[in-house]
C-alpha cells in the first residue's frame, strides 16, 4: 500500500480528519484551517485535487507537464523517464512549482503506475511506446493524456479503443487543435451544413515518404543509469545504442516498422480533424490510394480526403480545408480562418494562434472529475489513426486499397492485412 507520504497533497485532508475522529471531535485547543484546505478563496482543497504522473519528459513532455502544473485542481506527485538528466530536470520542476522535494522520480513508469494514490498519468515517451504505455495504464486504473501519434498500426488502434471502453478509464489523445477556437469554428461550419453537402477535405500530412526502423551505427552504452536503452526500445526492434536515436527519435518512432512515415506523424493533427469536421469520429474511409504526390481517401459517403503538402493559403502550419457544395474554409495555427465567402466567418470566435496544449488538458482533467468523454478519446484516436495507417499501407504498397470499417480489414488483400500489425519484441505485450 502507498505511503500516505508519498502524496501529501491529497493526503492533508485526509490526516486532518483522522486527528479530529481520534480526539472524539474536541480540539484542546483552538485549531485553525487554511482557507485553502477548505477549497475557499479560489483554491482548491487537498483532497480534491487530481493527482498525476508524468511518463516521458523530453520536449514535448515538459511542454505539456508545464501546461498541467498550471492548473489549480491538480497536482504531479511522480515524474519518470530513462535519461537521469530529463528525470531531475521534471523534478526540479516539479518541486520548484509547489516548493518543496516531494516529487518522486522513476526510471520504469511500471513502478510510477503501481502507485494507487495517482489518478491519472501524461505519457509523452517516444512514440513506440505511446499504445503499449496506455494500455497498462488503463489496466492499472489511470485516466491517460497520451501525446500523438498514439498508435503505431491497425491492430494497435483498436487495441486501444476495446481497452479504454472495456476498464471505463479516459483517454485523451493529444491532438490539442480539437480544442483551439479556429479550428472548432472551421469544422462547426462543416458539421452545421454551411457548406453544402460536404466533397473534399485537405489535410496536410507533413511528409507522404514512408520510411524503416533503420539501423545507425554503434555508439558505447552509457549504462542504464544514465540512459537505459533497453527500457526505450521497449516493444520496438532491438539496435545498438545510438545518441542519435535516444535524442531524436528512429525511423520506428514515427508509426513503425515498414510503413511508418509523415502521414501519421502530421496525420495524427490534420486527418484527425477532418474526421472531425466530417462527422466520422465512429468510422474510417473505406478507399484509400497514392495519386501523385498526394495521398488520397474516399468515404462511404462518397466524401473524399486529399492528404497534400502544397498549395495552401497563409494558415500557418497544420493546415484543414473544408469544402462542400455551397462553399469552403481553410485554417491553420496562424488562427486565421479563410473562407470561399466572408459571410461564413462572421462572427468567428477568437483568434488563438499556434497550437497550445491548455484548453486540451483542461477538458481532459474536466473529464477526469465528471467522467464524460474527452474530445479526442480513445474512440476518435482509434479511427483518425486507423485512416492515417491504411493511407499509409497504400502508399508503400503502390496501389488502391478497400478497407471494411466493420471487419477493420483490407478487402481481398492479404499482403496490405499483414500490415495491421507488427511483431512487439520480448517480453512486451499489447
């Protein structure tokens, strides 16, 4: 059982009434509480506070642990990550924010989900291990914010999906531009019908090439004190330890294996949202294709996809495009919203440009207390994923491919289905 020590946050509370139950309810003598433990004067009590982790805390990872140490009704009690350098740099900023040392650090994040006083965890390792680390997580009672690309193939999307519905935990995958104001307004138009019937979407994939696990040159091992390269390998094919690789990533981080690539890297923001925009957050498309320097999917609907890298307006990067029968908006991180008639941006909501992570965590940590779903569960990370994967089987493959939504298998196609999935290295297991 966890020491209350460990957590003392959430635990003062807790301590404060045992003490008073023990002496009967009668203090000898006069006994004051903080206005903060009793949640008043905008703070938040102790004991209501959502307690987290954090599980990977490179770039993006201290972006993100910064954004949630801001918020009032949550508090980071564990930081892990394979570099001892990245695991004092999160403590100290950790306890530089609550001023104190009461962080604790873990090189195995299997020990940091062990503990039962953490309620929910940030997983922001590299992507080989994004699905595997969710999917204990979950299974360890955690609600997960899990940094994109989520998944590395098929099997590993739908994994995700059945586990989060089946152990009631939350994900909330970290395609943060669901919840930034020119992008909600942009597929509102699209969803509310302002359009017209809906024909094409555009989403910028950043890179179509697909590319392998690749195998760089040996370079002596630290020791795993410093950087423990078998823990982040994980599931991934083994390799000699490579400076390069621990720093910034391999060929495997970026969907794995054979057919990983751009597509999934950007795919993960940009096709997320025109499922979005398209009201197919429950499904994927059924056809997909390499057409040019282009990648392309159709719908059942008949609606089609254009994963392009040029020809955009001045949106900034990760840029959507919308069109229908009536009309067509365009947007990016600039914040700035395009559109075929200026009457269909009137009244937009406020500019918010780049892309920040904040309101996304809010709404995740929101769902942690109120247990709805996030805006980018495990459901709607399931299948923005499943359509960025077969985009890109067809364009390593070279060819059209149909896809049964239901079934989640390639149509007559025995090749494109054994790349669904791909083999996980001992002793790791999804």
């Amino acid at each position: 059982m966890q020491s209350e020590s460990l957590n003392p946050a959430s635990s003062s509370r807790r301590r404060f009434l045992k003490t008073s139950a023990l002496t009967g309810g009668a203090l000898a003598l006069p006994y004051f509480i903080p206005a903060a433990a009793l949640g008043r004067d905008g703070a938040v009590a102790p004991g209501e506070k959502i307690t987290f982790g954090a599980i990977g805390i490179g770039g993006r990872g201290s972006y993100d642990l910064s954004c949630m140490l801001e918020e009032q009704d949550v508090r980071c009690v564990a930081v892990c990550d394979v570099r001892k350098e990245r695991r004092e740099a999160a403590k100290q900023q950790v306890d530089g924010k609550y001023g104190n040392k009461d962080c604790v650090m873990y090189n195995d994040f299997r020990e940091l989900l062990a503990r039962p006083d953490i309620d929910a965890v940030l997983i922001a390792t590299g992507p080989n291990w994004h699905a595997l680390a969710s999917v204990m997580a979950a299974k360890a009672g955690k609600d997960v914010y899990c940094e994109k690309p989520c998944t590395k193939n098929i099997a590993e999307s739908l994994i995700l999906a059945e586990t989060f519905q089946r152990t009631g935990r939350l994900l909330q995958g970290g395609m943060q531009r669901r919840s930034l104001p020119n992008f909600e307004f942009a597929a509102s138009l699209a969803q509310r019908g302002k359009l017209g019937k809906l024909t094409v979407l555009h989403a910028h994939p950043g890179g179509l090439g697909t590319e392998s696990s690749g195998w760089p040159g040996a370079q002596p091992d630290p020791g795993k004190e410093v950087a423990d390269w078998d823990m982040y390998l994980g599931p991934a094919a083994w390799r000699p330890f490579n400076d390069g690789i621990l720093h910034n990533g391999g060929g495997f981080e970026k969907g794995g294996g054979l057919v990983g690539g751009g597509c999934l890297e950007w795919g993960s923001h940009c096709v997320d949202l025109c499922q979005w925009a398209n009201q197919t957050d429950d499904t994927s498309a059924v056809e997909y294709w390499p057409e040019g320097n282009q990648l392309c999917a159709k719908y059942a609907s008949g609606v089609k996809l254009v994963m392009r890298n040029d020809g955009w307006l001045n949106s900034g990067s990760c840029p959507v495009r919308y069109e229908g029968e009536n009309g067509w908006v365009e947007t990016g991180d600039s914040g700035e919203l395009f559109a075929s008639s200026l009457d269909l941006i009137n009244g937009k909501r406020a500019k918010s440009s780049g892309y920040p992570a904040n309101f996304h965590i809010r709404n995740f940590f929101d769902c942690v207390k109120s247990r709805n779903q996030p805006r980018a569960n495990a459901k709607v990370a399931c299948q923005s994923h499943i359509v960025c994967h077969a985009a890109n089987i067809a364009q390593f493959l070279g060819r059209k491919l149909q896809y049964d939504p239901v079934k989640n298998e390639f149509i007559g196609d025995q090749e494109a289905n054994r790349l669904r999935s791909e083999a996980l290295r001992e002793p790791w297991r999804i």
